[in-house]
C-alpha cells in the first residue's frame, strides 16, 4: 500500500512539473509599459541658467564712466529646481534662483582711489506646476511660486569725498518672493531631459537639464 501512496505522489509531482512547464512555454510576455514624461511618483531635480533679467541689462549698459577703470562681472541668474509629483498632473516643490553682479573700479587718474560694488540677490519659493498632458517625450506645464526673498547692495570705496566711503550695505526690504512662468520638458531618455520657461521670474527666460531621480 505503501508502495502505491509513493508511486502515485511522484506521479503526482510530475505531472504538476509537466503543467508548469506548458504553461511557463504557452505564456507570451507581455510589452513594456512605456513611462510618461511625468507621472504620480517622479521626482525631478533641474539646474539652469536665466536670460532677460533687467538689473542684468541696465547693469552692463552703464560702465560708460571715462573717470574710471572698469572690471563687471554677472553670474546668473542661476536656477535649481525639485519638484515631487503629487499624481499625473501636479507637481510640488522648491525653487531656489540666485544673481550676483560686481563692479569693481579705480581712479583713471589717482588709482589710491578705488572701489567695489556688488549687488546680491536669492530666493527659495514653494512651488505648485500643473501639467497640462504629459506625452512619453513632451511635458508642457505653467507653475506659481511664492516665498522668501532677499536682496542686498555693498558698496565700499576708498575716496573720502564719496558719500559711500569705507563701506556702506543696503538690504532691500522686500522680502516677498513671486514667480509665474509657462514651460516646457523634452525628456530625451527616460531619466533626462531639457527643460525651458518663460514668465515672471529672475530671467524672462530659462533654459538648462532636467534629470528624473
């Protein structure tokens, strides 16, 4: 009796194997499911530079002064970007952006007589992006940011006949930061892309990368 119980166990497994392998040979693996430029889940992290900034302009059209000798400098606008998506249409996250000019100038005639000024501005906002329908390579969406603020003028000088001799440091007051723009990422793998925005923000417009991590 015993013999039989094992005999017909061992069918038994056999045959289970035998289905199995059927099965596993009749099953057609199904296609990969293609991810979406945005989609419930993400997280993107985006570095960038900006373009249009007025203090920017007006800042390297007045060095016309023949009493001095000139270096400007500009770095930004710089942008750098999180955003989280929240579902397949809307993103929330930070924003910081940062600008930073200097001038640095001597007498043409006494050079004992020089000075700097340099102007310094950032921001951090919290920002909310609607994503209008984002495609496997194109994500369009349009954002609002609000936040803090800062924005700081140091101007030094070694002429005592200048009313900001030695060292003067202006701190803007407004302290309440905006930004609304409209945009654009154009994803060219699944992890990386480009991005671009226009609107109201420290650069009119925006251009630089963007990397789902």
């Amino acid at each position: 009796m015993k013999r039989y119980i094992s005999i017909f166990i061992m069918l038994l497994g056999l045959g289970i194997q035998s289905s199995n392998l059927s099965a596993q040979e009749g099953v057609t693996p199904l296609p990969k499911k293609e991810k979406p430029s945005f989609e419930n889940g993400d997280m993107f992290f985006t570095g960038g530079f900006g373009f249009g900034n007025l203090l920017v302009a007006t800042f390297e059209a007045s060095g016309l002064n023949n009493d001095v000798i000139e270096k400007r400098t500009a770095t930004g606008p710089l942008f750098f970007k999180f955003e989280q998506a929240l579902s397949d249409n809307v993103g929330f996250g930070v924003n910081f952006a940062l600008l930073s000019l200097k001038n640095e100038w001597t007498d043409a005639v006494d050079p004992r007589i020089y000075g700097t000024g340099r102007y310094t501005g950032w921001s951090a906002l919290a920002r909310v992006n609607y994503h209008f329908k984002p495609g496997k390579f194109f994500d369009p969406y349009m954002g609002f940011g609000m936040g803090y603020r800062n924005d700081k003028v140091t101007e030094t000088s070694t002429d005592p006949n200048n009313p900001r001799f030695d060292t003067e440091v202006t701190d803007i007051p407004i302290n309440l930061g905006l930004d609304l723009t409209l945009g654009f990422r154009m994803m060219f793998s699944e992890n990386l892309g480009i991005y671009m925005e226009t609107g109201m923000a420290k650069g009119v417009v925006q251009l630089g990368l963007s990397a789902r991590i």
